[in-house]
C-alpha cells in the first residue's frame, strides 16, 4: 500500500477552527443580570461607605493617637487621651475561639445525626426546631446565661482550676469565677450552634447519592459512609458554617455586654473573672460618650470591620481550596 497521504487528509489532520456561539438572551435575561450586577455593585459600594464614614469619625482620635498605638495600647480612656484596643482586641478574638472550639463538635455532631442517623419523621421538625434557634435575640441568650449558666458553670469553672490548673489556659490567678471568658465564651457557642449546624446540615444533605450508594454496595457502615463520603464532600460546609459562626461571635454585642466584667489588660487565664469584646465596650460607652470618646469608639469599630472582613476573605479562600481538593 503506498505511503502517499490521501487527499483531504491534511484538512483532516488540522486543528478545528475556532467556532463563535452567538447567545440571544430574551428580555427576561437580560434583566435579570443587570439587576444581579446592580445589586452585587450596590453590597459593594454601602461597605466601602460604612467604611469610609467609620475612618473619617474616627481618625481625629487616631490621627493624633497613632494608629500603631492605637492597635497596641492596653488602655481605653478617651476622655484622658490615652485609648487603644490591643487589650479589647486580644479579648474578642479569645472569647470567638472559646465559642467557635465548643460549638463546631456540637455542631458537627448535631447536623451528621439530622442528616445521616435521625428517622425521617423527625428530621423535618429537628431542621425546623435549629432554624427557630438562630432567630432567638441575643440578649435572651444574655439574660438566660446571666441567672441560669453563671451560677452553675462558676462550680465547673472551680472544678476545672483545681483540676487542669497544670494547662496555662485553666489556671487561675485570682478566685474569682463569675463574668469569666468561659462562660462567656459558652454563652456565645450556643448563639452561633444553630447557625454552624444549619450550614453544615444544608451540605451534608446535598452529598452525591451515588457515591452513598456505591459505598454501602461495597460492605461500608453507615459510619463508613459518613467518612468517607459525607465529610470530605461537607468540608466546604464545615469552614463555612464555622466562619459564619466565628463572625457572629466577633461581633455580638448584647449578651457579651450583660455577662462580662470589663478588664482593659490581655489575660489568658480563662476561667477567672474578667474580660472585654470590641462590641460590648462600644455599646457601653457609647450612651454617655462625649465627642473624642466618640472618635475613639469609631476607631474600634473600624478594627471589628476590617477584622470581620479579613475573617471572611480567609472562609472563601479556605472553602475555596478545600472544594478544589475534594474534586481532585
């Protein structure tokens, strides 16, 4: 058989030619996507906004405090010229993680049992029953935690100090166990569970049915399933659920504010008396704050702004990478 290349056989060996779609969107569409983008635009340009006016309010303080100063200063006193929020700072991030390291296990625990273990009779009235507690107002949570948590978690507070005082973070300097981190800390994990859960539920429900199935095919348990199907495919849901929660605790306010006796000095002795959030002191001060105080409390919350924000960059970016390697 010769080897002479057949005719037409070089337009068939050639890279196909780019082909151009042309997509007529109806009236409908293309309403549709301006209003997203309008509205995606809008969420974009009333947080830049709030940003802004937070900053302009606030920089006659910190201007003329120093704003390296300002973010590492213990004290808070406007009114003698000398504020900061180094100490209120290192407090809201320390009472978040307490929340966050008690509430993620329940959460985790509480959306797998919805999901996976729960009989379906029950899984609607268990789903409905989380999604009424995140609508509970905080200060409920304040007032509960105040007469009922306190007294109680106060004698688990002294068991724990007497017990796991050789942890740093357990050990106590004073014996002094009410408005303590802890139960603040407690307070909020139970704000932010029914959050965590209903995120981390909504994913979990959403695993591939097919993988489940081929799994139980091949002899796995309903634990088996839930390794090695449900959680890596909920990862993205985990993070997120946590974040959201996390963000939640940054910022609350009122319950923090009812429970915690404010101290302006970095402790990590948890379980002792004493304690302070960004939040809790704007809206203690804020009532009978006089211009400069004013200025300073801006100043704060533009610190509990930018470190929401970074918070939520890290969640996407972290959900991100997390759902590139669950496909892979």
């Amino acid at each position: 058989m010769s080897d002479a290349a057949l005719p037409g056989s070089e337009d068939l060996l050639r890279a196909p030619a780019r082909i151009h779609v042309k997509t007529h969107r109806v009236w409908g569409d293309r309403v549709y996507r301006t209003t997203a983008r309008v509205i995606g635009l809008l969420v974009l340009v009333v947080m830049v906004l709030v940003f802004v006016f937070l900053f302009r309010q606030a920089w006659p303080f910190v201007g003329a405090e120093g704003i390296w100063r300002f973010l590492t200063i213990q004290e808070f006193n406007p009114q003698a010229g000398s504020a900061g929020v180094g100490a209120l700072l290192f407090q809201t991030v320390e009472l978040s993680v307490i929340a966050l390291v008690l509430a993620v296990p329940v959460s985790l625990g509480t959306a797998l049992f919805i999901t996976e273990y729960a009989p379906r009779r029950l899984r609607g009235p268990l789903t409905s029953l989380v999604d009424l507690l995140a609508a509970v107002p905080s200060v409920i949570f304040g007032i509960w935690g105040f007469f009922f948590l306190e007294p109680r978690e106060s004698k688990l507070s002294v068991w724990m100090s007497h017990h796991l005082s050789f942890i740093p973070l357990f050990k106590v300097t004073r014996p002094e166990y009410t408005s303590s981190p802890f139960i603040v800390g407690t307070v909020l994990a139970l704000m932010i569970i029914p959050i965590c859960t209903a995120v981390m539920r909504q994913v979990f429900s959403q695993a591939p049915p097919g993988e489940r199935e081929g799994a139980l095919a091949l002899g796995a348990t309903r634990w088996g399933v839930v390794r090695a199907v449900v959680l890596p495919y909920g990862r993205q849901g985990i993070i997120g659920g946590s974040m959201l929660g996390l963000g939640r605790a940054l910022g609350e306010t009122v319950a923090v504010a009812l429970l915690i006796s404010p101290i302006f000095f970095r402790s990590t002795h948890i379980l002792q008396l004493g304690g302070n959030s960004i939040a809790a002191e704007i809206i203690n001060q804020y009532s009978e704050a006089t211009k400069s105080n004013l200025a300073a409390l801006m100043g704060a919350g533009v610190v509990l702004f930018v470190v929401t924000l970074i918070v939520n960059v890290l969640a996407s970016l972290i959900t991100t990478r997390s759902g590139a390697a669950t496909e892979i």
